[in-house]
C-alpha cells in the first residue's frame, strides 16, 4: 500500500518551503511602495496548508519514500504549487480564475505563454513573481526540497529520481543531497553570471534581474509585450542567445565542463543538438533570404536568435515568426518537438530521446536486410537495453496521443486547426509561442477559460513528462 501520511508530510515540507518565495516579491513590493497584501496573504495560506500537511503526516514523513510515494509526492506537490502560485495573480485583482491558473502552470512549467494583455499594466512585484516562478520552475522546486530535507531527517533519493528536470542517470556526487546541492550551485552560479553580463549591457537592474531568471530557467516571460525586441543592443541579444543554449544543455554536462573535461561535450546528445540547432539556423535563414524578408546578416541573427529560443523551450521573440515565409515557420514548429538536452531546464522530448529512435530505427532497417544478423542498440559506444527503448516509443506514442486528444478538444471549443495544434504542441513541450489565429508574439487572452484550463493541464504534464502525474489518476496506483 501506499504511504498517506508519507505523501502528505513530504508535500507539506515543499509547500511550507515554497511559501518562502512570496517573501521576494513582498519585499520587492516593499521597497516600491507597492501593495504587500497580495504576497504576504499568499504566504500566509501557503504556509498554513504546509504545517497542516506535515502534522497529518507525522513521523511517517521522515521515512524515505518509496518509487510509488516519490511519484505522487511529486505529482501531487507540483499541482499544489502552481495552483498556490496563481494567488498573487487572483489577491491583487490582477486575472481571473482561469487566467490566474494559467499564468501560474506557465511560471512553474517554464513555458513562458501568457494571458496578460498589456505586461506595462502589472506592479513590478508581480512582474518580478512571474519571473521568479520561472526560476523556480526551470530547475525544480523538488531538487532544491531534496538539497533541504536530509537536514530535516527526511529521505528524497525517489523524489529527485521523479523529477523529470533532474539528472538522466548521471550523479555529480555520490550522495543525492549532495547532487541536489551541486545542481543548484551550477544554477545559481550561471544565474548570478547572466545577470551580471545583462547589467554589462547598461540593461536597468530590475529589468536585469527579470529577464534573467525567465532566460536562464529557458522559460521566456518577459516584462513587455515585444519580448526580447525590447532590447536594441545585439550584445544583449547575444547573450541572451548564448544562455538559451546553455540552458539547454545538461546539467551534468555543464558541471563537467566547468572542471574542465571539455571531451565531454563530444558525447552524442550535445552534438546532435549543435546539428539541429546549425541545419535548422541555415534552412531558416535561407528561406528569409530567398522571399527577402531581411538583408544576409540580419538573416543569420534572426533564424539563430529564434532557433536557439524555441529549440530551448524559452520562447523569447526578437520578430513575429508567425508572418516569415512557410519554410521558415515548418521549420521552428517542427522545433517544437525536439527540445533541449536531458537533465536541462529546458522543456520539449529532448534530444536523447530522438537520438535512441533513430539509433532503434536503423538497427530495425538493418535486421530486415540481415534477419538472422544480432545487431544491438547503442548511443555513444554504450548498449541500449530494450526496456529502454520501449519506455523512449511508449513515451513518444503517449505524447502522440496526448497532443491529438488535447488539440481535438480545443477544436471542440471553437478554436481552428492550426491554432489548435500548435498551441497543444508549445504547451506539451513547454516552448510558449503559438501559431494560427494567435501569433508567436500575442498573448492568449482571447481563449475560452476551459481552453486555458487545458492548455494548463498539458504544460504541467509536459513539465512532468506525463508519468508522475497520470498515475494518479489509476486506481491500482493507490491500492497496490
């Protein structure tokens, strides 16, 4: 059977940890003579709901989960959180119910669409909360909660396992909580480091500050309706360009490279995602200069700038992309199915996961021209096991299967196909434009509440990536 009070207690610690984070933003408000109320009343619940849990939980909460209850600790501590994140949004007045959940799925998830018409309207401490979830989000609250809860006798090795934005099977340190600590060091680092190169470009602190925890997080809010074509200054712009990437990158991969084993970066993954990243930033490219939408140079700017945004799931915008020729908008959809490194911030299928597709494919051309040839998977030299190459097709059947059925339900709503699809698409793999009746630079006030509640369900379940928040909902999870 599963562990109740397990579940409740750890959830109740993430929460109780969680309720911290309105305390930036209430000092940020502080300090701007803008209103505290929203931000401390926020605190206030969160913190409430978290010592409830933990006391329902007991001392079975310092008893280390199982895989089961890891799986619906996370899943059930993500779907707390980001409904307790849109409080702020719903306090202040400044969204209703469905967009406040929206707002809030897009934070956390790192998606980074929006349904707030005019950005310049909000307080700057709600700007500066947006962002802040990002951040929060891009990581996970759950891997900082497994750096946090050894100190409080509690156990998280299966918690870390289930968060989809941890390590793929590659720990910095032996221990978990000392994986954790690392991961969040790297982070915090890279961020502290963006925000400086970001005040380097004379970019105000405030505006600094936001545009680096949405850009590092490769989640894509920004403070204003033109999104990075805000900034005049290439140099910020290509500094944006180079932290997008890196936020696409493994975490792991990151950690290696800053002791210096450069080798690493020649693995499969990082290579192939240069490839992708190089042959779509050409095709891109050359269609803007054939149909001469901008001059050569400007060209390789653009297709890199918007390339970089959407394979890294940010989905910050220098140009509406929407209007681009045909060639060029296939191109940066077909991104949308893609997506960064594993063990990244970033959002989408990942890039492992098509290279073992690929890899399984030609060893299934190559064993119908050799039948009686044993020719076994592998991706850098190491063998695939089969159960991991029906876990990668199982994977890509669900979010398949996911994609349509969700899409289909926005058809019901009256939205059309294009918008339909896309939309589900940038939801699912956390990427934040849209195309069709909505732009890559528009916001998505202007969709029925029920369709933003879905567009919320799919970027939490992609951020998830779908398994520690469907087996939820089967009864055989809780009773077995």
């Amino acid at each position: 059977m599963i562990n109740i009070p397990l579940i409740c207690g750890l959830t109740g610690w993430i929460v109780t940890v969680f309720s911290g984070a309105f305390g930036l933003p209430a000092l940020m408000s502080l300090a701007l003579n803008e209103p505290l109320k929203p931000f401390l009343t926020s605190l206030i619940i969160s913190l409430l709901i978290g010592l409830l849990l933990i006391f329902l939980g007991g001392p079975e909460a310092k008893k280390e989960p199982r895989y089961r209850d890891g799986l619906a600790v996370v899943g059930i501590s993500w779907l707390a959180l980001n409904v307790l994140g849109a409080l702020p949004y719903w306090l202040s007045s400044s969204l209703g119910f469905w967009d406040g959940i929206f707002e809030s799925f897009s934070g956390l998830s790192s998606s980074g669409a929006t349904v707030i018409a005019d950005l310049s309207s909000l307080p700057k401490g709600l700007l500066f909360w947006r962002s802040l979830t990002q951040w929060l989000g891009g990581m996970g609250v759950i891997v900082l909660m497994v750096a946090v809860l050894p100190f409080l006798g509690v156990g998280g090795q299966m918690m870390l396992k289930s968060e989809s934005s941890a390590l793929s099977g590659e720990k910095l340190r032996p221990r978990v909580a000392q994986t954790a600590k690392y991961l969040w060091l790297v982070y915090l680092g890279l961020t502290l480091l963006l925000f400086g190169l970001l005040i380097a470009g004379d970019l105000a602190p405030f505006e600094a500050l936001c545009q680096t925890l949405s850009t590092i997080s490769t989640g894509g809010f920004a403070n204003h309706n033109a999104s990075a074509a805000i900034h005049e200054s290439y140099y910020i712009k290509w500094v944006l360009i180079v932290f997008m990437f890196i936020g696409s990158l493994s975490f792991a991969l990151i950690f290696q490279l800053i002791r210096g084993q450069w080798r690493a970066f020649l693995s499969p993954e990082p290579l192939f995602f240069v490839l992708i990243i190089a042959v779509a930033s050409v095709l891109v490219a050359g269609s803007l200069m054939a149909h001469d939408v901008y001059a050569p140079g400007e060209a390789f700017f653009q297709s890199i700038f918007q390339v970089v945004s959407i394979i890294s799931t940010t989905g910050l915008t220098t140009a509406d992309w929407g209007v681009w020729p045909d060639l060029s908008q296939a191109v940066l959809l077909g991104l949308f199915f893609v997506g960064g490194c594993s063990g990244s911030t970033s959002g989408g299928i990942k890039c492992v996961r098509w290279l073992i597709i690929l890899t399984s494919l030609k060893r299934a051309i190559r064993q119908h021209i050799h039948p009686r040839g044993v020719f076994p998977a592998r991706l850098g030299g190491k063998p695939i096991s089969d159960a991991v190459l029906e876990k990668v097709w199982v994977f890509i059947l669900l979010y398949i299967v996911i994609l349509v059925l969700g899409a289909l339900t926005l058809l019901l709503m009256g939205l059309d196909l294009s918008t339909s699809f896309s939309a589900m698409a940038s939801s699912l793999g956390n990427v934040g434009p849209v195309l069709g009746q909505i732009g890559p630079t528009e916001t998505l006030t202007s969709l029925p509440g029920a369709a933003k509640g879905v567009l919320s369900f799919a970027m939490l379940l992609g951020r998830l990536e779908f398994y520690s928040f469907l087996v939820l909902f089967f009864p055989e999870f809780w009773s077995r």
